[in-house]
C-alpha cells in the first residue's frame, strides 16, 4: 500500500484532514472528481473580481479554534453580510430585525414590533409547532412568515412548508435592535482573494487526481491503508438501500458592464413570481473597484442523478436511511465526514472542525 489514507473529496473537509495527516508524516492520496479542488468553496477570477462559484460562502465563527487555523493560510477582510428581500417592489432588512419590522408596519420601538408579532401570534393560536409554517409564525407572526418566509421558503424546498420540519427555519436570526448583521458569531469575513488559495495550501503534501471519480474506480482503495470518504453515503453503497433526497442549484452567472448592479452582495427574491431565490454580485465581498461587476442567480431544484446534491432534506425517513448507510461504512472501516457524507448542512467551520476533530482522534 503506497498511501495511508485515500481521500474522496477535495472540499473543504478532506483538504483539512489532508493537511492534519502530512503535518504526522502521513501520506495522502486525495481524488477529486470536478476538475478543481475545493469543493464547493471554490472560487475564480472573472473580470477581475473573485466569483464563488457554487454560491455565496461567508466564513462566521465562534469557534476561536478554527479561527485561528484558518487565518493561518489567508488573511480575512471585514465583510459584514447584510442580506436584503425583495417582495413585490419592497426591500426589507435581513435577518428579521428593528429596521424590518420598522418597513413593515412603521414602528420604531421594540415594544411595538413586539407587540404587533405578539398579537399575530396569539391569534394563529399554534401549540407546539408541527411543521415549518407554524414554527415560523410562532417565531415573527403571520405578515413577516408571508412576505419574507413562505414563498422563498417553498421554492427553496419545492415543497409546502406545512411539509417541512421546524427546525430548518429556528436558525433564522430575529432581533428587536436595529442590527442588519446576519450573523451574531464574534468573527466573520472572507478570505482576500477567495477560497481556493486556502485549500492550495492545505493540499500542497498531498497527491491530488482530479476528475478521478472513486465510485467508477473502486480498485483505488487497494492503495491505502484507510479511505475517509466525503461524497454521498448512498452512492458509497450503489444505493442499496435506496437513495436519499436532496435539493440542487441551478448557477446563472453573468457579467455586467455596470460598477455596481444591486448595491449587496446577497438580495433575496421572496415572492413565488420570480424563479430564483437570490442574486449574488460577488464584487461586495471584497470591496471591489472594478469597472465591470459579476452576478450569479440561483435557482433551486428538484435533485436528479446527474446533478451535483447540495442540501439533504432531513425528513425523518431520510435520516434513518442515512443513519443505516452510516453504520455500513463503520462496519466496513470507512471514514466519513462532510456535509454529503453525514447528509447534514454545516457552515464551513463547523466543516473544518469536525475535521480537526476526526484527526485529532484518528492521528
């Protein structure tokens, strides 16, 4: 065997633990089926201007761990994601906050938005919230769950959200401060430059094939000791227990001959009449200057083989499929990690931690 460890994947996950076993001597093998590394982190250069190009990620943590590891291969700038909604002509603030709820109904104190989503809450007289729809008026009331929630909400999912579970909408942030930053954890940005930098530094000790599919060449496993394995659990196995479900995007991607297109980085699209659910302009993450900026609309879907699996739909059912391929792969001495592999959705620090984590016990 010429390696120690084969690894499916070249994202974020595998590049991590990649790197933790050559800083122990270990040798490495990492596959990749794209043409690139970096999974969905990867970014390019367009026009000048850094694209991410399977969609906006904006590093956050509370982590101070992780924080300090990934500040060691780039330097972060001070991005502040501050999304906007776009509904039928209106802009509203996100995450749900003072400046929303002021659009909304003209108020300017807490007590009166409180009181307001209160009153709505009380009238829709939900006990215990069984699906995503009661979940979200118990959280901000029927007026902001029917312009800023429902509709975007469903075509993310492609399902009714009295078909979807609670929990995919209580890590929506809501506050009665006038605070637009989305995210509440100590430390945010983006890498200057972009993403894949990152993962070059991390993947420089390793071996690394691209558009080498390890589901087409199972014969690499002879190769190494151990495979830790990020893609999906169910194709791990030809799906022998049936497939699990997932939503995919669609990426339009566009230049513009205009310095700025949309004023944002991030602009929501909430209602059902139009097809996409954001419009990214890539240049604000960096504080671009120049004189041509790049959008990209995303426009969720139904998963079909073929297309690339972004978000597991966590149904119940689901998730007991995957459990059951998750104990396969133990049994049979896989490694599993990543967001396609425990069929679970991870921020990108949550991602490397779970990999600091898997070799801080595997190493």
């Amino acid at each position: 065997m010429k390696y120690d460890f084969l690894i499916v994947g070249a994202g974020l996950f595998g590049a991590v633990f990649a790197h933790e076993a050559a800083k122990k001597g270990k040798k490495c093998l990492v596959v990749e089926r794209r043409g690139h590394i970096g999974g969905n982190i990867y970014t390019e250069k367009i026009e000048g201007v850094t694209v991410h190009k399977y969609g906006a990620h904006i590093f956050h943590t509370k982590n101070e761990r992780v924080w300090e590891y990934v500040n060691s291969f780039a330097k972060f700038n001070r991005f502040t994601n501050s999304p906007v909604a776009f509904y039928h002509g209106q802009v509203y603030n996100l995450p749900f906050n003072m400046n929303t709820f002021s659009r909304m109904w003209g108020v300017r104190t807490p007590a009166e938005a409180q009181k307001i989503i209160g009153e709505q809450i009380k009238q829709a007289k939900i006990g215990e919230p069984k699906n995503l729809e009661e979940q979200a008026i118990r959280m901000v009331g029927t007026d902001i769950y029917s312009i800023l929630v429902k509709e975007y909400t469903e075509k993310q999912w492609g399902r009714p959200c009295t078909e979807l579970p609670p929990f995919i909408i209580r890590r929506l942030p809501v506050r009665f401060t006038y605070d637009n930053n989305y995210f509440s954890d100590p430390h945010q940005g983006i890498p200057e430059g972009g993403y894949t930098p990152i993962v070059e530094k991390l993947l420089e000790n390793a071996d690394v094939r691209l558009g080498c599919d390890f589901l087409k060449e199972r014969r690499l496993e002879a190769c190494a000791e151990k495979v830790v394995y990020t893609g999906p659990c169910d194709a791990l196995f030809g799906f022998s227990l049936g497939k699990l479900e997932y939503r995919t995007l669609e990426f339009r991607t566009r230049v513009e001959d205009c310095e700025n297109y949309q004023g944002n980085a991030v602009v929501n699209y909430t209602s059902h009449e139009v097809a996409f659910t954001r419009v990214i302009e890539h240049k604000h993450f960096e504080f671009g200057t120049q004189k041509k900026t790049v959008v990209t609309e995303e426009y969720p879907k139904r998963w079909e083989d073929g297309d690339e699996p972004y978000y597991a739909v966590n149904t119940r059912e689901n998730d007991a499929l995957a459990a059951r391929y998750a104990a396969m792969a133990r049994e049979r001495g896989y490694l599993l990690g990543g967001r396609l592999a425990d069929y679970r959705y991870y921020d990108m620090d949550a991602v490397i931690a779970n990999a600091l984590d898997l070799a801080d016990k595997i190493l």
